[in-house]
C-alpha cells in the first residue's frame, strides 16, 4: 500500500535533519501518521469488498472514497468492535488517539505540540496499526470493512 508507507515515511522525514523540528513539521508529522491509518483502512474496506485485482475499477474506487472520518471515529469507539478481536482493539485505540491529535494538530494555531519524542511515538502507533490492519484474517477484514462503510442498523 504504497500511499500507507509513504505517509509514514514522510512523517519520519519531518522530523529529521534537527533535535528541534519546527512546529509546522511536527504538526505535518502527526497529520501524516494519522492519514497513514485512514489510507490502511480505506484500502482494506476496498480490497476486501470489491478485490485487490479491481483497483482501477469505479467500483473501488468508489469503496474507497466511501471511509468516512466521522463514521470511522463513532465505529470505532463502540465496544461490539473493540470487542471483535484484540488486533482490531489496537487499530480503533490508535484510530481514535490519532484523530485526535491530528485534530489538534490541523485545527487548532495556538496548541503548541509537544516534544519531537511525542509525535515519534505517534508515527510508531500507526505504523503498529497499520501492521494490524494487514494480519486481520479474511474475517476479520469483512467484518471490520462491513462495520466501517455501512450504516448500522437495530
């Protein structure tokens, strides 16, 4: 997933060259983590509900667009999820703290992000979920891009 580990990457790329990286980069670091995770489940709802041979189809990339931030977030906290496996547990844990922070990080001028160790750990809380996201089992996987792309019902 070419667009997962290049994220990853070039969050660690903001961060190197000095001991005390400039906000701008910090902040660019945490926002990259973060979309590593997003682009590692929008894949996996895509390759596990249209295949990984159709990725040049609309229908993908239909799939893949269709992974909604807002909708992730409330799917993710519910405890039926979290529940599901221990894998998943960690990938919705790392979802929701890395919104968070990026939110903080995107949003809000005057937060002053903390040291450059922080979002070092942040980077390897989503590079840990991403890795995650790619053991799930074949069940595992359909259940998760169920969950995430279609509305729950009672």
């Amino acid at each position: 997933m070419f667009v997962v580990d290049d994220l990853i990457s070039r969050a660690r790329s903001s961060l190197s060259g000095t001991k005390r990286p400039k906000s701008i980069f910090l902040r660019r670091a945490v926002s990259d983590a973060y979309y590593s995770l997003f682009h590692a489940l929008a894949f996996l709802c895509a390759d596990t509900l249209v295949g990984v041979t159709k990725r040049s189809d609309a229908s993908w990339r239909r799939v893949y667009r269709s992974l909604e931030h807002g909708i992730a977030k409330t799917e993710l906290q519910r405890k039926e999820v979290r529940s599901l496996d221990a894998g998943i547990k960690l990938i919705a844990s790392a979802f929701l703290q890395l919104q968070e922070e990026r939110h903080y990080a995107d949003y809000d001028p005057v937060t002053r992000l903390r040291r450059r160790a922080d979002v070092e750990q942040l980077i390897r809380i989503a590079e840990a979920a991403n890795a995650e996201v790619k053991a799930l089992s074949e069940e595992l996987k359909v259940e998760l891009a169920t969950t995430l792309i279609f509305k729950s019902r009672p």
